[in-house]
C-alpha cells in the first residue's frame, strides 16, 4: 500500500462515520423497534402510584429524635410505550416529643428540598447547624436543613400552606414551603409504623 492510498483511507474514515450517523437515525425514523403504543395507555390515571408500603417497627424509635430513613418507590404514569417509570424517593421518619413520653408521634417528609430539589439533611448539633447552616435553633433541638441553599426546617412548628397548618416549617433560607409529608399509620397493636403515600407536588 503506497501512502496516496493510506492518505484517502484515513481521510475517508471520517466521511464515513458521518454517513453511519446520519443513515442510523433515518432508518430508526423509517422502521422504529420500539413498536406501537399499547392500548389504554390513554386511560392511565393521572396519579402515581405506590410501588409499595414502607414498614418500621416502633422499636427502630426507641425515644424522641430517633429518626429512620428510607426509600420510597411510586409510579408515575407517562404518554410512552413504557407507560410509567419508577420515581425512587429519599425519606425520612422522625419521631418526636408527644404530651406523654410513652407516645408515639411522628412527622414523616419527602427529603427532597422544595426549593431547588437538593437532598436536606437531619442535623441533630445544634453548633453544625449554627456554622454550616446559618441557623441555630432557640432550644438546641434537631433540625432538617439542605446543604444546597442553607434551608431549614423545624419539624416542631407548622407553618400555612394553602389554609391549613402543615409541620416542618421553613425558620430559614429561601424554601418557599415545609417539606412534602408521607402519609402513614401507628398500629400500636402489631408495634408498627406504615408509610403509604407521599404528598403530590414537586419543588415549588
């Protein structure tokens, strides 16, 4: 092989890839493998819909402040062949104080930060709030905070969403609301706490 020949073979390389790339989608385009949307996709509801139910035992909240975190899996219907996709949901289960120390109440959150979509995180030193978050709760008490935008969260007090009271109120940084609540069940006779749904909405 003389080097005029080599020349043009290394020079054609690129002309040919470039014919591969536009050839590859005009045939997809022309014959997709994907196939036809089933039937009834249309009919889907609107709403997601858990994978399944999340369960701890009440022992995992031996005391107030004790606090377990989770995944949690919901479908989310789509207009696609698929029809749905999994969404996988960060957690967390907080116990906290009740009138009497034997009781068992709990806020139960989304992790997912309403304001820009950052994980938050449960911050039991009151010093790594002050220094890291720029928030020093009055009583020293655990609080949720993100890492992202210096939000913070007091599980303890409720602040107004839409008319109602709703917990985990925003005390600092520029989330706009509490974090999203899980739905849940005590069954104080099977010793049990059920996470089932998780509030509708995304960050705000």
């Amino acid at each position: 092989m003389n080097r005029r020949v080599f020349l043009k073979i290394i020079l054609g390389i690129p002309v040919l890839g470039a014919v591969v790339l536009f050839v590859s989608p005009l045939f997809r385009y022309l014959k997709p493998v994907a196939g036809p949307m089933p039937e009834g996709l249309v009919s889907l509801p609107l709403q997601p819909t858990k994978v399944h139910d999340i369960v701890f035992p009440l022992s995992a909240f031996a005391k107030p402040w004790d606090v377990q975190e989770f995944t949690f899996e919901q479908l989310n219907p789509e207009f696609t062949r698929q029809g749905a996709q999994v969404s996988r949901i960060p957690g967390y289960a907080l116990r906290i104080p009740g009138k009497d120390p034997s009781d068992y109440q709990f806020v139960v959150y989304s992790r997912i930060c309403p304001h820009m979509g950052c994980i938050f995180r449960y911050v039991t030193d009151p010093n790594e709030a002050a220094s890291g978050f720029n928030y020093r709760p009055p009583k020293g008490l655990p609080v949720f905070a993100c890492p992202c935008h210096l939000s913070v969260y007091d599980p303890l007090q409720t602040q107004d969403v839409g008319g109602k009271p709703v917990s985990g109120k925003v005390v600092s940084g520029p989330a706009p609301r509490p974090p999203r609540h899980f739905e849940f069940n005590v069954d104080m006779q099977k010793q049990t706490i059920t996470i089932s749904t998780l509030e509708r909405g995304g960050i705000a």
